[in-house]
C-alpha cells in the first residue's frame, strides 16, 4: 500500500511519541538522566504519559484514513482494520522505563 494523502506526514506522529516516551521514561526512572534535571510534577508526567497515547492513537488512525483516502483501501477496510490496530499499539507502561531507557541508551 502505498499511501501519501497526507504526504507521509503521520510518521512524524511517531518520531514524536518515541521522543516523548523516552523523556518519560528519563523522569519517572531517574530524574539526573544524564545530567539533566527534571523537575517535572507527577501530574505532568501522566499528562505527558496521556499524550504519548494519544499520539499514538491519532497516527493508527490517520495512517488508515490516509490509505482510504489514497484509494489504496476501502471503508470496509478501515473499519475492519482500525479497531485491530488500535488493540494492538503498546500505551505507555512504567513497568517498561527500564527497556526504553536501555534501548535509546543504546542507540548510536
């Protein structure tokens, strides 16, 4: 399939989430990250939590609207499809700071 109503731009809604989770991760696992300081509330932290979801939400939802509006699907494809995604995305889970943190720490 190949897309592009949107002119690719939900991969960007990812890019997005990832930085953010990582940032989550950073202050809910250990505040000093690397030097830097968060002085960040609980409340904000879920809030930032709340969005990483939505985020990730939003950009199932615009890649399959992007790919019927592309007339690469169907409705009946998206309607199929969509509640399959959404079921499958992973929201965000403080019991996997750890892994993010390692994997971007990890990166090159």
């Amino acid at each position: 399939m190949s897309g592009g109503f949107f002119d690719y731009q939900d991969h960007r809604l990812d890019y997005m989430a990832e930085l953010l989770r990582f940032e989550i991760a950073k202050c809910r696992k250990n505040p000093e990250w690397m030097g830097h300081q968060s002085d960040y509330s609980d409340a904000f932290i879920a809030e930032m939590s709340k969005t990483y979801n939505q985020l990730r939400e939003l950009r199932i939802r615009l890649h399959r609207l992007d790919w019927v509006l592309s007339g690469d699907d169907g409705e009946d494809t998206y309607f199929q499809e969509l509640p399959v995604e959404l079921g499958e995305f992973e929201v965000d889970d403080p019991d996997k700071d750890d892994e993010w943190l390692a994997q971007r720490n990890n990166d090159p």
